[in-house]
C-alpha cells in the first residue's frame, strides 16, 4: 500500500463529525503550493485560500481589488501541494453578491477550474438566494459573518462587530439561516467571545472563529500573521508563532554580505 493511499482526506463531514465529537478544527490560510505543502505536512484540517491574498500576496490595502481569475491561480497552485487537507477558497468580493446567477457561475469556476473542495461567501440574509442556488448545485459552502471584510466601506472600520443587540440577534439568525440553507460551516470573525459561544450552541455545523473566543469549534489564522511574516499587523486575536521577518531579513543580509566579500561560492560551493 502507498503511503498516499494511508491519508485520510478531511471532508465537510469530517468537519461536521469534529463537532459533535467536541474535537476542535484547526484550519489556516495559503495562497501558493510551497506553503501549502507545509502547512498541509503540519497537520492542518483545513486550508483556506482567504481573498487577504489581496493583502499578503499582492499588497493591497483591503480585500476588494482580487478578482473571480486571481483567486482561481491561487487555488490552482494551493490544491497542488495539499494530500489531506480540506481546501476552501473565498470568492472574492462583486463575484456572488448582485445576483445569484453570477454567484453560481463563480462557484462553478472555482471548483472546476480552482480545484477547489469548497467555496466561502460572506453574509448572511443578504446572500441567501446565493447560498440557496450554490448548494442546490452540489458545491459546499462555508459562510462568513461578524467583522466580513469585503464590507469594510459599508462599516469604515475593521473593529470589533456586533457588540450592539440589534447587530448580535442579526448575527444568531443569519447564522441560523446559513445552518438552514445548507453551508456546512461558519467562520466568526472578530465578535465578542459570548456571543460567539452562544451561536456555536445553538448551531449544528461547525463555527470557526478568527478573534471570537475559545468557545468556536475550530480557529482560523493567516499564515503570514501566525510565523510573523507581517510586522505591522498585531490584533489582540493574534498569536505569532515564529518571527520570519526578522529571520528572513537577517539571512538575506548575510548572503549579500556573503557575495560582496567573496565569500560565497566558495570552493565547495564550485564546480
């Protein structure tokens, strides 16, 4: 028996068995095929191919400039490098949210064209005709509320969301209604921890949270945050597990230093 025929792929049901089994999903971004292989021979559940590629990878101040096309390359290049890991992709923002026609046909894309074994929207009432012509389709989707990015000019800020009543009872029934209309998980970003801890109850698919509390059935992180790539960016919610800005600024230095005093290539190092 092959090794690879011994790796047990994580599906939506896997994800779903995981809750009720009170075991907790880990799941984390990658936007390219090295990174993936990585994070995949980490032993991630899930990989998620976030739209912050329009930050990271691409420089961008918000996550809206990424196209439908941009996010497929990620895709394509992230599914290469992963045996075992769930993979969803974000449809990026204009591509689902002005009819659900288009929704579809964007879903469509990136599971025939991505590779992708999963799509995530964010929204809740909204997008429901969306979501409903998506899973009506076959095509598995992970929902998105609380701090949804792709609005960010509606909110004018990226703080914490649904403090407020009006906004936490909104936010308990778009949860409840992605639960109706088919998604098979739910990403929480940024809300207080309470309240998070009251939708994971009062929902049978999985919650992943991002700044929602130890109470979420799984956490989501952006690679580049978790091993420290991003200096600037340090959210209460984030914990860096590595400091590759400095580690990486460091041998870069003393490789040119390395060249400019001929010290490298060395005889060895030559044929």
């Amino acid at each position: 028996m092959s090794v690879h025929s011994e790796i047990k792929k994580i599906t939506t049901e896997t994800l779903r068995k995981m809750k009720f089994d009170k075991e907790k999903i880990t799941m984390l971004t990658a936007y390219d095929f090295t990174t993936a292989k990585m994070v995949d021979a980490g032993g991630v559940d899930s990989i998620l191919i976030g739209d912050s590629a329009a930050n990271v990878m691409a420089g961008h101040e918000t996550t809206l400039p990424i196209t439908l096309n941009q996010m497929i390359y990620h895709t394509q290049c992230v599914v290469r490098g992963v045996e075992r890991a769930l993979v969803v992709a974000d449809l990026p923002f204009g591509t689902y949210q002005s009819n659900p026609e288009k929704a579809l046909d964007s879903a469509v894309r990136m599971m025939k064209e991505g590779g992708a074994h999963a799509i995530k929207i964010e929204g809740g009432k909204e997008i429901e005709e969306s979501i409903r012509k998506i899973v009506n389709a076959g095509i598995p989707v992970c929902g998105h509320l609380g701090l949804t990015p792709q609005s960010i000019y509606q909110f004018g800020t990226y703080k914490v969301r649904a403090k407020e009543d009006a906004e936490a009872e909104k936010l308990i029934s778009d949860a409840k209604l992605l639960e109706e209309l088919g998604c098979f998980a739910l990403v929480l970003e940024k809300i207080p921890a309470d309240l998070a801890k009251k939708v994971t109850e009062s929902i049978s698919i999985p919650t992943i949270g991002i700044g929602a509390g130890q109470n979420c059935d799984g956490q989501v992180l952006v690679y580049h945050d978790m091993v420290g790539m991003n200096q600037g960016f340090s959210p209460k919610f984030l914990r860096r597990y590595l400091d590759l800005y400095t580690e990486i600024t460091g041998a870069v230095s003393q490789y040119v230093k390395d060249v400019k005093s001929s010290d490298f290539p060395n005889e060895k190092e030559s044929y």
